[in-house]
C-alpha cells in the first residue's frame, strides 16, 4: 500500500461492513457486522482516530483500492462479501 491512497471522505464502509471481535470504547463486546461504530460520525469520520484506545484490527486497517473501489457502495460491496466470506 502507499501512502497516495488515502481514505475517502463520507464513507465510513470499513467502519460499518465488518464486524469488530475487540473491546471498543463504549462497545465492550465489539460491533456486528453491518452496524455502524459508535465512534463513526456524521460525516463518517472515526472519531478515536490517532487515539491509542482506537482498537489494533482498526489501526491495522490500511485503504487500499481493492478494498475501497472508486466510491462508497463498491466499498460497501466488498467489505460485506469479505464479512460474509470469513465470518463462522
């Protein structure tokens, strides 16, 4: 990944389509799928972003045009597949 992809404003898919297993501020059992984060705000910005509470899956997380397309529904599209793909 370099760092020329950055992630888009107004989308918030990465924050929404997987489910997150780790504690989160405010979400001790983490988040299902589909369910958007407490911490995602009305423009669909992270709001523990650069916080070192934000849980590591999330910091790990890089965008990357295979995972966010060229708008937000191929973005949501492929996180939900990726969601369904490894879920038990």
């Amino acid at each position: 990944m370099t760092d020329l992809f950055k992630c888009r404003k107004n989308c918030g898919a990465c924050c929404i389509a997987p489910s997150i297993s780790s504690t989160i501020p405010s979400m001790p059992n983490g988040k299902p799928a589909g369910i958007a984060c407490f911490h995602l705000d009305e423009n669909f910005q992270c709001k523990l972003f650069g916080n070192a509470s934000r849980p590591l899956v999330c910091s790990r997380l890089k965008p990357c045009f295979e995972m966010c397309g060229t708008n937000r529904d191929q973005a949501m599209d492929y996180l939900t597949q990726l969601e369904q793909l490894t879920s038990n």
